[in-house]
C-alpha cells in the first residue's frame, strides 16, 4: 500500500523539551510539506522540500527544523524556542512533477504542557 | 486580502440536498485549485481538483472555476451524512515553488 505515515498519533511533551515528529512515504514523490492546523485555522505551512538534502522555510518556520537526507523520509523537530507549539501536525508529500495536488497523512497531535 | 478566503459560516443542508460551498482567491495568475475533506478530528483528503474555467464533476461532487471572478466553488449533490465535514479549498501560490494556500474551510452538517 502506498502512503504517508505520521508517528506518533498523538505526543505529550513537557515545556523546554524538543520533540521529532515522524513523516515517511512511499509514494517516490519529489516534494514533502509540513503543515500546523490550530482549533479553526487554515493549514499553515512550516517548511518544505521539494528534493532531497534541500528544504525551504514556510510561512511560520520559526521554532521548527527539518531534515531530508533520504526521499521518504522529511522529519520535523519542534525546539523548545516554538512558543504555542501545541497543535495537530500534517505532513504532505506531492509528486512535484507536471501535477500539485498534495496528500497527506493522518497527522500528529502534539500536546506541550 | 487573504490569499484563499472562505467565508460563509456552517452550512446545514437536509438529507439529499445539495451544499455548496464558494472559495475566492486574491492572485489572478493562480492556475491549480484543490478540495480537500476533513472529518473531525482526521487529517485532509482530497476529492477533487480543477485547473480549467468550467465545471469538473465526479460523482456526486462537481468544481466550478471562474478565473476572471477569481472563485472556485464545491457543490455536492445528494448529500449524505458522511458528507458531514470541514471542506478546505487550496490554491496552488503563482510564485511560490508549487506550494498550496488554504482556506480556513467551511464546516458543512449534513441533516437526516
């Protein structure tokens, strides 16, 4: 089956603490995203990749690091510099190539107490 | 201006119905336009996209893009209560490496 995996479903930090959150494909797409989505907000994006080893910041990237050092697999940390970093975390990943919709996976749901 | 606005409040439609749904969008230029579903509580899932003026159906959904009024709307015909759901309309951003903006999404109840 091809998709897009997200783990943990759902994460419970302590304040000061960073977190890795877990994003994997196996779509061969070029292109991964991560997203927040807040109680009645639109999706926002936190940084994105579009090839391996590269990645860009999106519109609300402080606070958070990524890394792409394989196609599949695009991680993000939340640094205890994030100062709301409570939210539901989507990644997405999309072929890049000639078509742009995205796909998702079934999201993290972070808590930081 | 927001880049994608989706204004109109919860929509409640009865059992058969049809909801639609109407999404604006501020760069002229913007050529790819998505619907995404999103059930409480899940993540989105996308149902349909459109990239010429005109309607597009499948099955029971149906997009509507109109470039020069710059609105992209989501009809669904037939509703059913597993139609009840937040509905997120994205937009492929002109310059801005292929990424989406999204709507904040109108929240549709389906009534039996």
């Amino acid at each position: 089956d091809g998709g897009i995996t997200q783990s943990p479903k759902y994460l419970f930090r302590k304040e000061g603490q960073n977190v890795t959150l877990s994003c994997e494909q196996n779509l061969n797409h070029d292109a991964m995203y991560w997203y927040r989505q807040d109680p009645g907000q639109g999706l926002r994006l936190i940084y994105y990749s579009q090839i391996v080893n590269d990645f860009q910041k999106g519109d609300i990237a402080e606070g958070y690091s990524v890394s792409r050092e394989k196609k599949e697999s695009f991680p993000l940390t939340v640094t205890s510099a994030q100062k709301n970093p409570t939210a539901f975390y989507l990644c997405a990943s999309s072929s890049g190539r000639q078509t742009y919709e995205q796909y998702f996976g079934p999201g993290t749901r972070l808590t930081v107490t | 201006q927001k880049e994608v606005e989706q204004n109109s409040g919860p929509l409640s439609v009865p059992e058969g119905a049809i909801a639609s749904l109407n999404c604006t969008y501020s760069d002229r230029g913007s050529q790819s336009f998505f619907w995404y579903r999103q059930y409480s509580g899940k993540s989105p899932e996308l149902i349909m996209f459109i990239y010429s003026n005109g309607d597009k159906e499948d099955g029971r959904f149906t997009a509507q893009l109109n470039k020069a009024s710059q609105y992209v709307s989501l009809l669904i015909r037939d509703s059913q209560p597993s139609d009840s759901a937040t509905y997120l309309c994205a937009v492929r951003r002109i310059y801005g490496n292929n990424r989406l903006a999204f709507g904040k999404g109108n929240q549709v109840v389906v009534i039996p």
